[in-house]
C-alpha cells in the first residue's frame, strides 16, 4: 500500500493530565500505522493507571527519568533508553525526578493520538489546568472506553489521590491499588 509522504511543520500541542503533548505524527497521517507524541511529563506527574487493548506503546526518553511500570515490571527509564508495552498489559508512568521528563512516544497501530486530542486541553486554550474533578474523571472514563483505553486507578498528584477523584473511581466499582 502507498503512503502519502507527510511534512509536519506545526504539529498540534495538547496538555493531558497535566503532560504536554505534542502530536509529531497522528494516526491520519500515517495512514492507522501509528501515532507519534513528544510527551513532556512535570516533576511529580503521574498517568495513572491503564490499559491499552488496541495499541502497542514504546517510548524513547529523551531527557530526566520515569518510572515505568508494564505488568509486573517496575523500573527506572533514563534518558537515552527505550520501552516496550504491549497492548492489554496494565502501565503506568510515574515522574519521580525534580525536572521534567521529556520522550517521543510511538503508538501502534496509531489512534492514541485521537484520544489526546479528544480528552486534552489545547495549546493555548483558555481553559483552566487544574487537577481532575470527578466530572472530569467521568469524562475521561468515557472518552479512554471509546479509544480502547481502560483506566484502572487515576494519577496520584504530589503523592496524594484526591478524595473527589477516588471517590468517582470507587462508585464505578474500580480498584484503586
């Protein structure tokens, strides 16, 4: 099958549980093969944890370091290394460091881009960046089930879950650790 040849100069930019996202390459470019992200995770930044049922994810991490949990695996990613998170395995990737963490994520086949934009904030957007209300959560559950995206526990923030955000996740019946 022929690709159609994609320059990106002004790539769209999202922010996402409190990461910068900014979409290299979305699925639609690509033609479904892929999705690349350059994610820019804050000190202290948590995606919680999740499952992916439709897409691969690896991640090249260009600068800090993350905790990356995939199953049973937990370790430290630095900068220059790479992971691997098949799709259907719990993840989860924790910024413990006191600078950012900045990688290129790639996703396949792509589509995860679509759920960025979707659930994200745009660049720009006046909308506030404030942590997640249990509406939001809400919200996000929905959107991350039409993408194939299952949360299993919101993001932790500063090392504390807040109450509202656990309390949403408690009366849809998730687990939580």
């Amino acid at each position: 099958m022929s690709q159609s040849r994609v320059h990106v100069d002004q790539p769209p930019t999202f922010f996402f549980l409190g990461v910068r996202m900014t979409v290299l390459l979305s699925s639609e470019q690509t033609g479904g093969q892929f999705s690349m992200i350059e994610g820019v995770m804050p000190s202290g930044g948590d995606g919680g944890s999740h499952v992916h049922h439709n897409e691969d994810e690896t991640m090249y991490l260009l600068e800090g370091a993350l905790e990356v949990t995939i199953g049973d695996l937990i370790f430290t990613l630095k900068a220059g290394e790479t992971y691997f998170a098949p799709r259907g395995v719990p993840q989860r990737l924790r910024n413990l460091g006191d600078r950012p963490a900045r990688g290129v994520l790639v996703t396949t086949p792509g589509g995860f881009d679509g759920f960025v934009a979707k659930a994200g904030i745009p660049q720009g957007s006046a909308l506030p960046m404030a942590p997640p209300t249990p509406e939001d959560v809400k919200g996000l559950i929905q959107i991350a089930a039409a993408y194939g995206i299952e949360i299993l526990a919101p993001p932790d923030h500063d090392g504390r879950k807040p109450a509202e955000v656990m309390s949403a996740f408690e009366k849809r019946g998730n687990a939580t650790d």
